[in-house]
C-alpha cells in the first residue's frame, strides 16, 4: 500500500524536475494570461454593464435579455446560422466531388491539386478585398465582362442580349439574401481545397479490393459511390463538416470588408465586434459571445452525435 505523498514530498517531487517545469512554463503562463483569463473574465463581464473605461456595475441578467429583444441580433443569428448550414453543405459536397475526381485523374494530377489547394494558402484578408473587387456593381470584373460579351454579340448579330446590358449588384442587392449568398459562394471557394485534400487523403486509404469486390457483384459506379466511399469517408466527412461549422460561426473578415455595417450580412462575431469597439457595450457584446459558445457547443454535440460514430472496415476471417 503506497503512503499518500504529503506537501513536502511533493514539493521535492517539483523540485526535483525543475528544469523540464521551467521549459514548459512559457506555453503555461501564456495560455493562462492570454486564454484562460479572458475567457473566464468575460464570462463575468457578461453580468457586468462596462464602456471600457468606468467601473464595472453588476446588472445580472440584463444583458442576455437584452438580446433577446434585439432584433439585430436576432438577425445576426439567423445570418450566421444560415451562412453555416450552406457553406458546410455546400463546401463538403463540392470537396467530395473534387476528392474523388483527383483520385482518379491520372493527367496532371499533381498540378490538378496545387490549383484547388492555392486559395487556401491565400489570406481570407486578400480574398475578401480581391472579391470585392471582381463583384463591384460599377468596375466589378464579372460585369465588365458580361458588358463586352453583350458587345461582341452585337458584333456578330447586330443586336444586344438584354441581360448584357443590366447592372448585377452582388454586394450590394437590396435583396436581403444575395449578398449572404454571395459572402457563402465566396467563403466555400476559400475552403473547398483544404476539404478535398482531407477527402482525398481518406479516399486513397479505402482498401482496393473492396471496389474489385463491388465491380464483381454487379456494382455500377454510382452504387460503388453511395455504399463503398461514402460509408468509408465518414471520419473524414465528421472531421470536414466539425471543424467547417466552428470556422463557419465564426465569421467575420467577409462581412465586416465586403459588407460593412450591411444588416443582410452581419455575422455574431461581427455584431459582437461592433458593440465591444465601436458603442462600448462590453458586458453586452460579451453576453453576445456566450451566446455564440453556447450554439457552437451545442452545434458541434450534434455533429459529433450524429457522424462521430466510429465506421471500421473489418476484414473477414
């Protein structure tokens, strides 16, 4: 039976590996300082009412009511949840069919990968901005482009298409959903090349023979698809669609540059951002953030319930 180890014995016990604590102490105060400590005190800032500057007055739940009955938050929520749900359903879909169209190319292959894969490495930053360029209603690239081809058709035909001669307003539509379809397309296009390559990397570990097996029992491809390879990729599908949705409900670089200050596009993060730096709402806008936590937590169990199940191809004795 062994003695509990009492203050003293523990302390030699720290003492003794001084060294391996003094390497690993730098990571541990930082994590505290930088991560710990300002989850926990918003977390309390979030009961507080505090501009940044007078001292902090306690109003309990006030803030999380408060949102309640805003309805700009209301719609930052409806506006994040649904920019999630279509660039996860949208970006996972498209990546799976990129994965398995790169498996199978035989030409080019390499260089194939290098193009889907090049926006990844890109800043979201320069993204935003290079797209905002290319979608400008006035010297956007997409309708200048739209414009000559209407001209050089009349070149040919003597007349002009009518939808060559319209103005398309991407970013700013007074549709309330364009420009968060727009904020979506260009987001999936950001994304979709890091998903292929976690599908491509799980595609090419699915045992062969269970296609030979497949094509001998009558298999067509789409069959092979739908009950071999996706099956299979579930892991990988669990992994792109968990940390997609956390990135997804997250955003904030797209709507704050391409849209600013845009209601049909703000984001909780945005909101939030807006509310600490811009009006000086603290505890309001870190009620906010809690908020998002708790939809992410609860996201990602269902997520993880849902596809985290463990799928194992056991092999017959």
């Amino acid at each position: 039976m062994t003695r509990p180890r009492t203050a003293g014995s523990w302390w030699k016990v720290v003492w003794r590996h001084r060294n391996a604590y003094l390497f690993i102490a730098p990571f541990y105060v930082l994590f505290l300082v930088f991560m710990v400590f300002p989850i926990g005190f918003s977390f309390w800032l979030s009961f507080q009412k505090w501009n940044g500057i007078i001292s902090p007055t306690f109003v309990g739940l006030s803030n999380y009511t408060n949102l309640l009955r805003d309805s700009l938050f209301g719609r930052a929520l409806s506006n994040t949840i649904v920019f999630t749900v279509l660039t996860v359903a949208t970006s996972s879909a498209f990546a799976i069919v990129l994965a398995v169209f790169l498996n199978s190319v035989r030409v080019f292959r390499h260089f194939y990968r290098g193009v889907f894969f090049l926006p990844t490495i890109v800043s979201l930053v320069v993204i935003s901005l290079i797209w905002k360029l290319i979608l400008n209603s006035e010297v956007g690239l997409i309708n200048e482009m739209i414009q000559r081809f209407g001209h050089f058709w009349a070149s040919l035909t003597g007349t002009m298409p009518a939808w060559t001669q319209r103005t398309y307003h991407f970013l700013d539509n007074p549709s309330p959903w364009v420009p968060l379809l727009t904020l979506v397309f260009v987001n999936v296009w950001g994304v979709v090349g890091y998903n292929t390559v976690i599908y491509l990397a799980a595609l090419q570990s699915i045992p062969l023979n269970l296609y030979e097996a497949s094509r001998i029992d009558g298999a067509t491809p789409i069959q092979r698809f739908f009950f071999v390879t996706l099956p299979l990729l579930r892991p990988a599908i669990y992994f792109v669609v968990l940390i997609t949705s956390i990135d997804s409900l997250q955003v904030f670089v797209l709507p704050s540059l391409m849209t600013p200050n845009n209601q049909a596009t703000i984001s909780i993060v945005y909101y939030v951002f807006r509310n600490a730096f811009e009006f000086y709402r603290m505890g309001f806008a870190s009620a906010a953030a809690y908020v998002l936590f708790a939809l992410t937590a609860v996201l990602g169990l269902t997520i993880r319930f849902t596809l985290g199940r463990e799928t194992r191809w056991v092999p017959e004795e």
